[in-house]
C-alpha cells in the first residue's frame, strides 16, 4: 500500500455507555460440571439479555463458575465441585524456601490486601515443609510438571517453556508451583481470576473471598505474546505505559514492544545524539507537543515490565519512517537538507542517506545506547515502507543495521519487509500483512528466520471494530472481537510452520488515539483475543467458549475502570442502572496495580484529555438486543 488514510474523528473520546453490570459476577448463567477442558465448553450458554427469573444463580454456582472462566484458558482444568477456599483475615501467603518466590509473593499481597482488607502476611517456610492450613503457598519447584501430554506443548517452545504453573485450591489452602519465577507469576493472575470480581476493587468490599477448588495444569503454547504501543504517532507519559504494561501482566503477555520513533516523533534521548529527542521530540500528530523518555524513564519503564515477567522490545525504524531523525540532523538526509517537523499521517516518504558514514554512525551509536538500557534479547529496526529506496539501496543500509545489532549481541526484529536483507541467525519478522501468503517471508524461515504473527487484519488494535467506530483507521479491515480471535497462528501464513513462529503479537499504532481511555477501548477486549491465541491450544482455544468467559470476565474490567468495546459478539452480564463503569477520560489514570516491592502506588502522575475532547454518543458502543 502507498499510503494510509487515517480515519476517525480526531479528538474524540471512547466514553461512556459501556455495558453496565455489577461489579460481582453472581448473575451469571454461566455454569460448570466436572468437565476437563472445561473452558472450553462452559453450559450453557449465557443468554444475551438473561430474563429477569434467570438472572441470579446460586452464588456457589458463580464461584464454581470462575474456574472454567480463566483468560487466557488454561492447558487442564479439573474441577472439585463443591470444594472451596475461603480466604480470610488468618490467611498468609507463603513462599518455600527459595526465596526468589518471594517477589511473586509480595506482589500478589499487594494484588489482594485493597479489596480483602486482610493483612495477609508474607512468610517464608525454610524447611521447606508445606504450610498446614489457611494459606496460598508459592512453591519454585524445578521438577513442576505444567504440561499435558497430547494437549499442550506443540507450539514452538514445547512443553518446557518458561511461563508455566500449577495451581491447587482445596478446602485448606491454595498452593501455586512453577519452575521459576514467570510461572509463579502467571500462577498469581490465574488466582486473581478465581476470586470474585470484587478483588479488582481499590477500596475494602464485603467479600466473601472464595476460590473454588480444583485443579489447573497450565503451560504457554507460544514463547513471544505481546502487545506494541506506538509512543510516536501521540506520546504517552511513563504512567500512561505503566498502566498498559499491568494489563498485559493480567492475561500472561511477556512483552511490550514500544514503537520508539517515527516520522512525527523521536521519543527516546540519545545521549550521543541530542537533539534527535530534543528536536525530533518536539511534536506529535496535530501538532501536539509531543515528548519523549529520558533514560531513566526509560529504565522505569524496562524495571517495571520485568516486575511483571515482561521484556520491553525497543524499536528504533530504520531506514523509513525517520522524519523526525533528519528533522534534527539534516546531516542524515539524502540531500542534505532538514525536513519540516512532520504532524501528519502519510507513510512511505522518508529515508536516511545510504551511502554517507554518518548514517552508521547513527545507528551505530543509537543501537548502542539502546542495547545498553535494554536487558530483554531484542532490538526492533522496523524495516518497513522505505518506499523511495531501491531494493538495492534497501538491502545495503539494512545489511549493515543488521550487522550492528549482532555487534550488540542482541537478536534482530524487525517488520517483514526486511526479509528479503541477509540472513542473520536467530532473526526474527513480525509479520503484519493481510494476506496468509508472502513467499519473501516463506524464502526467510526457509534459511532460519523467526516469525511474530501480526497479521493487520487480524491483530491490529488501531483497526476499527465496525464502521461506525470513531477511533482507529480501516485500512487492513474490520476487527471484531471473533475476527481478532478466529485464526491460528501456527497454520496462517504459508511456508511458515508452527515450529518457526516464535508467537503473536498485536500492535497499537496511535495516529488517531491521545488518551489511555481511547488506548483501552480499542485494545479490550481484543488484546485477550490475541492473549489466548499465544498461550492456549485446542481444545481450550473456542470461540464459544471465549466469548463466554469474556462476558463473564467484564465485571473486572467495571471495577478497575478500564475501558472497553462492548461488542454485541459477546453476551455481556446484565446491567443493574448503576451507571457508566468507565469514567470520562478526563478523570485521572496511574497504574493500576501496587509496585512490586509491596508498597501502594499512587498514580505517579496523570493524564487529561486534551481540550476539545469530548464524550460522544457512539453507535457501536451499545451491544444490540440491551
Ligand atoms: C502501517 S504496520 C504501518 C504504520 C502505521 C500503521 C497504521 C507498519 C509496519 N507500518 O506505520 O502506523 O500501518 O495502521
């Protein structure tokens, strides 16, 4: 494509009118038996608008009802009907005597003591013996079997792969164990799902907290499950990212690729190279003032993230979309010549000189400073739409980049038009096309490469959902919530086999979104969509059955003001006229969770919107048949 036309109505807001419920789950209809693979087939089916009569089940059905509603779903769950912890003010969390657990711990302590009130101490058993009873024990355990043989493991890291746990509620206590610490860590989010909505609460709720017992065996089908945010297009303070990062903690995404600079804005200081943040940073799209991370925002960000077991992918896109870059240093332009500041939203028009030095000198030096801020095993150098070089010209500058990311001794990513550069080992393409054929991808994986699925029309964020949609663009297509859900990414793309997908990733380009508000109401619910198809196989991975748990899932999202698209794919709950859950975009937002080291976080600072956003009224934002 040559260009993007960007849709939407600028300054305008995703507010209001989401669906209504309360903010516990009891009027569900959703039900369980003993089943295993249970998510996958929850019966029966929620109505869409639940008669009055049927509205209320027995609230020991509702707590049944959250084991088989876990997102993304689990590998194995297996049900003890009529088992239940109750968690209590005698409750304490309690690792073994690894004390690596211990993080794991006090996070989930901070997860849980707003809405209990309980003061759940953190206490550490040395002998390694298991707690009695009235206690969620969080066990490092290198011997956890977490896979199932013939259900799980067939993705492109086996069976083996870091992230998985099991989790055990019985009437005495709830033990989670993992072989490290990300398993420990997706343990607790599942966990989090089994306690009634009301856990998402900031403020002391009357509870009762119960867990319904059973079992859940459970290991990720796919090593890479993330979700990018275009920080160029509009730029977001760290808090804004911080808030973002704790949602993809809550559906098992390890990592956050940040689209660092672009045409309309260089958002990361350089060191070396100044006035790339200083001046490249200057603006945004419209004409907004822009803005970028200092270094130590940066590391914020990157430490925070990996509190949550997730890497931070930077990305720095070369050799288009460098507007911002020549803006500041004309030196690196073809003709010499510094480009206007660039606040539109066309693609495809700039390019760094390939045959001055300096142009290496430049990546040499920006991939350096990255790399050395960047623990995670992954530089991103886009690759993508440098429509005014020649293959030729395109081949010799990305040779080179790739080049200087090995030097870095990081592993190089970059979108799928860099597959026809040289091979180098371990490379990766994220593929974003909207086709499910591209032989120069096909050619790359043939001689090694990796693929991050991202198919534009599958798992784009900044997609419309419907055409009355007022965010987002419409270029790639329509994304409903059972389009963003129904494909696979182990059999999408021709010639490239599940064994050579490394995983799923869906991204959030920003030209027509300002506001965390509008960030969440394009994101959820398909981010879970995409969420499911990195961690989950068949049988557990079903529309019908997703649909269900999301609708059974929405009440979290009430209770922590996180916005949403409430599509009339799913069957939400009820409403009871208490309102709109989610605020005006105008109201203040931080992160949403409490630091690791235990202690509450404030919002560090806040985003409003712009003057002159407004709530509207929004065609698609009412499910029909509500
Ligand atoms: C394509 S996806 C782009 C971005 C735009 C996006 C808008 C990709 C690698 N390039 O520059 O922001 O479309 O949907």
């Amino acid at each position: 494509m040559s260009t993007h036309h960007t849709g939407g109505n600028l300054g305008t807001a995703p507010n209001g009118n989401h669906p209504r419920s309360r903010p516990e789950e009891a009027e569900l209809t959703m039900s369980s038996g003993p089943q295993e693979h249970a998510p996958a087939r929850p019966a029966p089916p929620a109505p869409r608008t639940p008669e009055p009569g049927r509205a209320t089940v027995r609230a020991g059905a509702a707590t049944d009802a959250r084991l088989t509603g876990v997102l993304p779903a689990p590998t194995r769950v297996r049900p003890a009907p009529g088992v239940r912890y109750r968690l209590t003010a005698e409750t304490v969390i309690r690792t073994g005597a690894d004390p690596a657990a211990g993080t794991v711990a006090d996070y989930l302590a901070t997860l849980l003591r707003p809405a209990t009130g309980h003061p759940l101490p953190v206490t550490r058993a040395d002998d390694g013996t298991l707690p009695p009873v009235d206690a969620i024990t969080l066990l490092l355990d290198p011997t956890t079997e977490t896979s199932e043989t013939g259900t799980a493991g067939t993705g492109s890291a086996g069976s083996t792969h870091e992230g998985g746990y099991r989790l055990d509620v019985t009437g005495d206590g709830i033990v989670i164990r993992a072989r490290d610490r990300a398993g420990l860590f997706h343990g607790v989010q599942t966990l989090r799902q089994l306690l009634p909505a009301a856990i998402e609460s900031s403020t002391v709720q009357p509870g009762p907290w119960e867990v319904p017992g059973g079992e859940i065996v459970d290991t990720p089908r796919f090593a890479y499950r993330g979700a990018m945010l275009d920080v160029s297009r509009h730029f977001f303070e760290v808090p804004d990212v911080l808030r973002l990062v704790d949602q993809l903690a809550r559906y098992k995404l390890n990592h956050l690729h940040l689209h660092l600079t672009d045409d309309q804005g260089w958002r990361i200081a350089i060191d070396s190279w100044p006035k790339l943040a200083e001046v490249g940073g200057a603006t945004e799209v419209d004409g907004g003032v822009g803005g970028y991370y200092t270094q130590a925002d940066y590391r914020t960000i990157v430490e925070y993230a990996a509190t949550r077991h997730i890497t931070v992918v930077p990305e720095i896109d070369l050799p288009g979309h460098t507007n911002a870059a020549l803006h500041a240093y004309p030196e690196l332009a073809p003709d010499g010549v510094a480009p206007a500041a660039y606040t539109g939203t066309e693609v495809g028009f700039s390019y760094l000189a390939v045959d001055n030095e300096r142009t290496y000198d430049f990546v040499t030096d920006v991939l350096g400073e990255l790399a050395a801020l960047t623990p995670g095993a992954y530089l991103h150098v886009g690759g993508d739409e440098a429509f005014k070089l020649s293959p030729a010209d395109y081949a010799t500058v990305m040779n080179r980049v790739q080049r200087i990311v090995a030097d870095t001794g990081r592993t190089v990513v970059g979108w799928h038009q860099l597959a026809p550069a040289e091979h180098v080992p371990g490379r990766v393409l994220q593929y974003w096309g909207t086709t499910t054929a591209d032989e120069k991808v096909a050619a790359a994986v043939a001689q090694g490469a990796r693929v991050i699925m991202s198919p534009g029309n599958r798992t784009y964020l900044d997609m419309k959902y419907t055409e009355s949609t007022t965010l987002g663009q419409d270029w790639a297509g329509l994304i409903e919530v059972r389009t963003a859900y129904d494909w696979d990414p182990g059999t999408y793309l021709d010639g490239v086999p599940e064994e050579a997908v490394l995983g799923v990733e869906a991204p959030l380009w920003t030209e027509t979104i300002r506001t965390v508000p509008e960030i969440e109401y394009m994101t959820f619910p398909r981010l879970v969509a995409v969420a499911e198809l990195g961690w989950s196989t068949a049988p557990a991975r079903d529309w019908e059955s997703f649909r269900l748990r999301l609708a059974a899932h929405s009440p979290r999202w009430d209770t922590a003001s996180i916005a949403y698209h409430p599509s009339p794919e799913v069957p939400w709950p009820t409403t009871t006229g208490t309102g709109p859950a989610v605020p005006s975009p105008r109201r203040e937002i931080g992160p949403v969770e409490p630091t690791a080291d235990g202690g509450a976080q404030p919002p560090e600072s806040s985003i409003s919107a712009p003057a002159g956003t407004t709530s509207l009224s929004r065609s698609d934002n009412q499910p029909s048949g509500r």
